[in-house]
C-alpha cells in the first residue's frame, strides 16, 4: 500500500490553510493544491508548482466568494478581494514532499 493523498490544514485567527499534495502509485508528487479561507469574506483556490518551479511562484489562483451554506455547487468568483496580496505567500508556503516517503509519519499511515 502507498499514501495516494495527503490533507495539511493550518488554523489562524482569521483563516485557515489546506494544502492537498497527491502521490502517484510510486510515491512521487504529482500534484499540490492549496486553498485559504479567509472566513467570511472569501476562498482562494491554486494549483502550486512543484520542485525546481517554486521561484516561479503561483501562476494561477481562483478567487471565489465565502461560501454561507455548505454543499453549495455554484461559488461567484471574484477578480480581486480585498487583502489578497497578504495571504499569497502564505498560500504558496507548502513544503514540497517530492515523495509520499517524506510526509512526517507517513510510515505509520501505510
């Protein structure tokens, strides 16, 4: 068996991290998602870029409006909320586990 998915959620006052890495069947990244959720006000959603790409920095990122019922299908976007550019490094601060072997305590999940 291999870790296929792993979830890391970060809590501040105001908001909360999640970054998403999934593995291949050998391990290796594939892909890192992350999502921030500044409560009430709005979600920002980006696919991140992997080893060697990091100077690069996010190429995209999805602005969306907070979300008031949950299992919503349709979320308004938006083009540019307020206070974005604090929370874009924070966004894009995950530490890249090239390899499903390197997630802490990933020997205990398999």
């Amino acid at each position: 068996t291999m870790v296929e998915r792993v979830k890391l959620r970060r809590f501040q006052r105001n908001r909360d991290v999640m970054y998403e890495y999934h593995y291949d069947t050998a391990g290796n990244l594939k892909s890192l998602q992350a999502s921030l959720h500044y409560w009430g006000y709005w979600v920002a959603e980006a696919e991140l870029p992997l080893k060697g790409e990091t100077e690069t920095g996010l190429k995209t990122v999805h602005y969306y409006k907070a979300r008031a019922i949950t299992g919503e299908q349709v979320r308004e976007t938006m083009n540019n909320p307020e206070e974005k550019g604090r929370y874009l490094n924070e966004l894009n601060a995950a530490t890249r586990w090239m390899t499903a072997q390197a997630v802490p305590c990933a020997d205990k999940l398999s």
